[in-house]
C-alpha cells in the first residue's frame, strides 16, 4: 500500500467519525411544565418535545394578551419551530376555555379544551365542525392546528 492510500483511507475515517459525532443526539431534555394561567403547546404527544406558551393566550401576560391567534405560522416553539401543523398537546392552566382551528382565522374543525385541563394526544381529542356538532367522521387536529382563542367557550366560538 502506498503512502498516498493510506493517508486517503485515513482522512475517510476521520470524516467518518467526525460525521457520527457531529450528528450524535444530546442528552434528552425534560419536558417544560406548564405554569399556572399558561397554555401551553407541545409538539409531541403527552406534553413532551419542544413547547411554546404565548403570551396573546395568556391574561397573565398583561398587555401582550389579546386572547386569539388567526394563524400560527408566526408563532414559534421554543426551538424556533413553527407552530403551524405542528401541534400535538396542549395543556390549558389557564382560566379560560380554548378551542384550537384546523383553518386559519377560527375556520373549519375545532377542539375545545376546557380551562385547568389538557389534551395529551390530539388525535383522542372530539373535533367539532364549524356548526358546533361533532363531526361524525374519522378527523384528527394533530399536526393541523392553524388558530386559537381563548375565553369563554362553546364548541362553535369563544367570547372573550
């Protein structure tokens, strides 16, 4: 073997390596709890991954509250993330009721989630369609949330 193979099979490995760390997980993080008066949303099942507690969402956040938001695509996680399709739990400590939109702008499917509770998984979640009946077909807001509102809600709006 000649020098020059050698120091190429050396310089394969390295990337090799260098490679394998660099896209290495990190140690596991622990999930954000939710403090009292917050919603929270959280990209993954059962209030796990990246989470994200707006402040338009939350009368506790004085001035920043404005009890909606017509479309999550300028709401972010923690991570930087959209919010957009992306929700997968919720927990509301909040005082008000919420109902999460499949559409922008409070349209079409909806999930209520009553104040100082939460929905784990948002495909167990019963969707309501814009009338206010539950939808008698096989529909899931999981990864397809695009709105909110919060305040005192019915299956078909909130009043703030």
């Amino acid at each position: 073997m000649n020098r020059r193979s050698i120091l190429t099979g050396a310089a394969a490995a390295a990337m090799t390596v260098a490679g394998a760390l660099a896209v290495a997980p990190g140690p596991a993080q622990a999930a954000y709890t939710c403090g009292q008066q917050q919603v929270c949303f959280y990209k993954d099942y059962n209030a796990t991954g990246t989470a994200s507690v707006q402040a338009r969402l939350n009368r506790s956040s004085g001035t920043a509250f404005v009890g909606y938001i017509k479309d999550f695509r300028n709401s972010h996680y923690t991570n930087g993330e959209t919010l957009q399709d992306s929700i997968s739990s919720i927990v509301n400590n909040s005082d008000d009721d919420m109902l999460l939109y499949d559409e922008g702008n409070f349209g079409g499917p909806r999930v209520l989630i009553p104040r100082h509770s939460g929905l784990r998984n948002l495909d167990s979640g019963t969707v309501y369609g814009p009338n206010g009946k539950p939808v008698t077909y096989l529909y899931t807001l999981n990864d397809r949330a695009t709105s909110a509102a919060v305040g005192s809600c019915t299956t078909t709006a909130c009043t703030r």
